[in-house]
C-alpha cells in the first residue's frame, strides 16, 4: 500500500512540474488557428506576450593591432543588434520610431577580446512584431568599443544588415581594426 501512495505522490509531483505547454513553435507550414501565430517566422517560439528569437553568433576578428589596443587599455568589445522592420500600412502606435521604423529590440554582447558574441534568449515583443508589414524584419549589427579607457570608439568593423531568415541560428564573421589602421 506504501508502495502505491508512493507511486501516485511520485506521478502527481512529476506531472505538476512538467511544463503548462505556453511555449508553441511555429513553422510556415504550420496552420494554428490562432490567426496571430500564421505570421511568425519559422523557427520562432511565441512565449506569452512575447516571441523568443532562434539564437545567432557573430565571430568578431580584429587586427592584431586592434586586438593588442583593446587588451592593452583593458577595453571590451560592444556588438550591438538593432531589431526593425516597416509597420504596416496606416498603423499609428509609440512603438514607431523617428525613421518610421517599428523598433524591435537591441540586445547587446559586451565581449573583453575578440571572440564569439552569442545572442541567446533574444524576445521581441508581440505587440511590436504584430505591427511589422514583413515578419522577417532586419537584423543590423554594429561593433564599437566599450569606451572605457577613451571617450571615443577606438575600433571600426564589418556591419551586418540582413533579414533575420538569414541571421538567425547561424554564426556570422566580422573583421575590424583600429579606427585610422
């Protein structure tokens, strides 16, 4: 009987653990009949009200100058993601910025050498991307120093603008060098 009650405690504690199910991904191939989860992207998880984006690396490789400067003066590395994309057509909303933009997010990844900048746990709001003409909005990635031993950015790199199909769970290389080098 002990055995049993165990048993039963055990299957009640297991499945009042396990997940609720909120988490959903979707796939363009999918058909949920929840009309605002057809236009995500492939690949996106939709998470209450908001949407986890598949992660992405951008490989940062400076000169050696660039890197021997950023080590020397203890500087760190900034790779800055700036998430857009075009509202619809006749949308007004404070999530439209000054260039007419829906701005998205912009995560960032301070790195202390060149090296792999990892964007995991990326989420955009689903407010915001329901406001997007095109669900496969831009990824724009810039790199600058972390101003911490100068006022001014100390490196110039390799930008990346592209449509987040084409960043998304990949891993992206970008070369810089000392601004002036």
């Amino acid at each position: 009987m002990k055995t049993l009650i165990y048993t039963l405690l055990a299957v009640c504690l297991i499945v009042s653990c396990s997940p609720k199910g909120e988490n959903k991904e979707v796939s363009a191939d999918s058909n949920p009949s929840d009309n605002s989860k057809t236009d995500l992207v492939e690949g996106f998880i939709l998470d209450g009200d908001s949407i986890l984006l598949p992660s992405f690396e951008i490989q940062i490789e400076l000169s050696k100058k660039a890197a021997k400067k950023i080590s020397k003066d203890n500087e760190t590395i900034i790779v800055q993601a700036y998430l857009s994309g075009t509202p619809k057509d006749s949308v007004t909303s404070d999530l439209i910025d000054e260039m007419g933009e829906v701005n998205l997010g912009s995560p960032h990844v301070e790195l202390t050498q060149p090296g792999t900048a990892k964007f995991r746990g990326v989420r955009v709001s689903k407010a915001a991307y329901s406001l997007l003409k095109d669900k496969d909005f831009q990824v724009l990635i810039n790199v600058f120093s972390g101003r911490k031993s100068s006022e001014l950015n100390l490196i110039e790199c390799d930008i990346l603008q592209e449509p987040v199909t084409v960043v998304k769970a990949t891993k992206h290389v970008l070369k810089g060098k000392l601004i002036g080098e």
